[in-house]
C-alpha cells in the first residue's frame, strides 16, 4: 500500500466491552464522512494497513507493531490510561498519544454513586432476606451529611463529585496539584498527615486515580485502622491501590463497614480467594467502565483529533499526553 492509499484513520481490529470494533469504527465513519476510515480485522491486515498510516486509534499497540508502523504520527489510545503502551519508544518516535479521558464519566460516576446508595440503605441485607421471605426490619443510613472523600479528581473523579452534589454530602477531593482545586469542598493532597486527617472523617472512600508510584498501596494498613469502622471503600481505580491482605484483614476485624471492588489484586480475583465470602463485599468484574456509549463518546474525541491533524499535523490535541 502507498502512503497516499492509507486511510486517515485507521482503526486496529480489538474492540472493548464485548462490543464489536465494527461499531467503534462506523461511529468515526458518522463523524468523519469527508475522510476515509480503514478498519484491520486481522493481523494481517493491521501489519499491511499500519505501514503507511500516520493516524491510528485502538486498545493497544504492542512494539511489534509499532515497529511496522513507518509513518505513524498519532496513536489515538481507545483507553483512559496509556500504561499499556511502549511509550518511552513512541516517545523516541516522536509520535503524538491521545487517551478517551472523559469517556467512562457518566457510567462510572453512576456505578459509584449505587455503591454508596446501596450500602447507605443497606439493600443487600434487604436482598438476603428476600430470599429467605423474611419481613423483619433492619437499621439503614441516610447519606446526607456524610463526608464522602475521592482520590483523584480528573474526569472520574469529577464525574463521581457532581453526582454528589444534590446529596447533601460534604466532598474531600485528593488529587497531586491541590492548587487546581475541584468541584469538591476540599482539596488536599497525599502528603500523609492532611490525607490520613481526611481518612479519619470519611465516611465512604472513593477511589478514581491512576496507578502510581505515590497510589501503588496507597490504603494500606494504616489508612484502614485509621478510617472510621463505619467507613465504606469503593474502588473504581486500579486493584494495586488497595493493599489486598490490609483489606481482608479490615474485614474480618470490622475496621471498615465494606468494600465496593470493582477492580482487584489479582485480577481476575481467584475462585478461593477470601474476598469472594464477605457479605459485606460488593464485586464487579472490572465492569464500571461499560457503558453502551463508549464508542460514541470515543469517537467524537478521535474526529475533532483527526480533523486538527489533517488541517495542521503539529496541531494541539484533545486528550493529549505525549508528547
């Protein structure tokens, strides 16, 4: 294939979600219908499409490919982190990275909020004794005047913020540059004192950041013993977030109320692993980040992306984090 045969977009063949790439690619086709948009089903394909294509988007680009990929300028990444990426050799490359940052706000801001709502009014105690046809009253919360702390305030974290707001819950928002503030009452940093200070008036912890050095192992022991035994966990971010043993451990010592996992360390969570046995232990597969809109929210990213490149190929990039 020539350069001037390469499409301008070119989607690779992964999809997420369990939904067709097919369905990703027609969405830029709808946006883009002045441009061409090729789509690698196999590959075969995606070695011989992406030799010539200089704007690319999909889940993942391993080396192999990338080493294939001759005229490669931007790779618009189908996920919000880019951890997965050879970056420090796109970054030799001089190729731009983009993410779908924004992309799981509603979704995931929504699968937190059922968390707390579904632990603040106890629904799966209520759940237990339906199936046993039990009618006996059981003591629940009430959600206004909790303090509600999030960990990360970029788009997941915001998006969980705003569909607090009419709660009326107090937010602690914790993000690494405090001084950009947020849409949460307070904004701290992780410096340890003023964050285990927040931990010790939190009534339920979200977690929305990335994977980190600072967050690797960021609720550890420590934070657990020092959060209130009333408190609730959701994590949404990354299972190594999570100290795995110091969770089990809060647990069975009922130093926390509960946990809402939707991500785990290990992932997949083992069949015989302790964290499958608690009542008290809400488990999600890795499932807060679907949502039948993806591919459309996606795909508006990725054409005002490929727009900008074709008028002006060193032009500003939504969602850009390389360079």
């Amino acid at each position: 294939m020539s350069n001037d045969d390469a499409p301008d977009v070119l989607v690779l063949r992964k999809g997420t979600h369990g939904m067709p790439v097919e369905q990703y690619a027609a969405s830029i086709r709808d946006r883009l219908p002045e441009r061409t948009v090729g789509l690698a089903r196999t590959p075969a394909e995606e070695r011989t499409a992406i030799e010539d294509a200089r704007f690319v988007t999909g889940m993942t680009l391993d080396e192999e490919l990338l080493e294939a990929a001759e005229n490669l300028e931007v790779f618009a990444c189908a996920y919000a982190g880019t951890g997965h990426l050879p970056i420090e050799r796109l970054e030799e490359r001089g190729v731009a990275v983009t993410n779908a940052s924004g992309v799981h706000g509603p979704n995931i801001g929504e699968h937190v909020l059922g968390s707390i709502l579904r632990f603040t009014r106890r629904f799966h105690v209520g759940a237990r004794q339906q199936r046993r046809r039990e009618w006996r009253h059981y003591q629940a919360y009430e959600l206004q005047g909790s303090t509600v702390t999030i960990v990360g305030l970029g788009a997941l974290g915001e998006a969980v913020a705003e569909r607090l707001e009419p709660f009326g819950v107090k937010t602690v928002g914790v993000r690494y540059t405090p001084e950009k503030g947020g849409q949460t009452d307070e904004v701290i940093g992780f410096d340890d004192e003023p964050f285990h200070d927040a931990l010790a008036r939190t009534d339920y912890l979200v977690l929305a950041c990335p994977l980190t050095e600072t967050t690797r192992g960021l609720i550890d022991r420590e934070a657990f013993v020092t959060l209130d035994p009333d408190a609730v966990l959701v994590n949404v971010a990354r299972g190594p977030v999570v100290d795995t043993d110091a969770l089990v451990e809060a647990l069975r010592s009922s130093w926390i109320r509960g946990a809402a996992l939707d991500v785990t360390d290990p992932e997949p969570l083992p069949e015989d692993h302790p964290l499958w046995t608690f009542e008290n232990v809400q488990i999600t597969p890795h499932n807060a980040g679907h949502t039948p809109e993806y591919y459309e929210r996606l795909a508006d990213i990725v054409a005002t992306n490929a727009r900008r490149f074709a008028d002006e190929s060193d032009a500003d990039l939504k969602n850009q984090v390389l360079p």
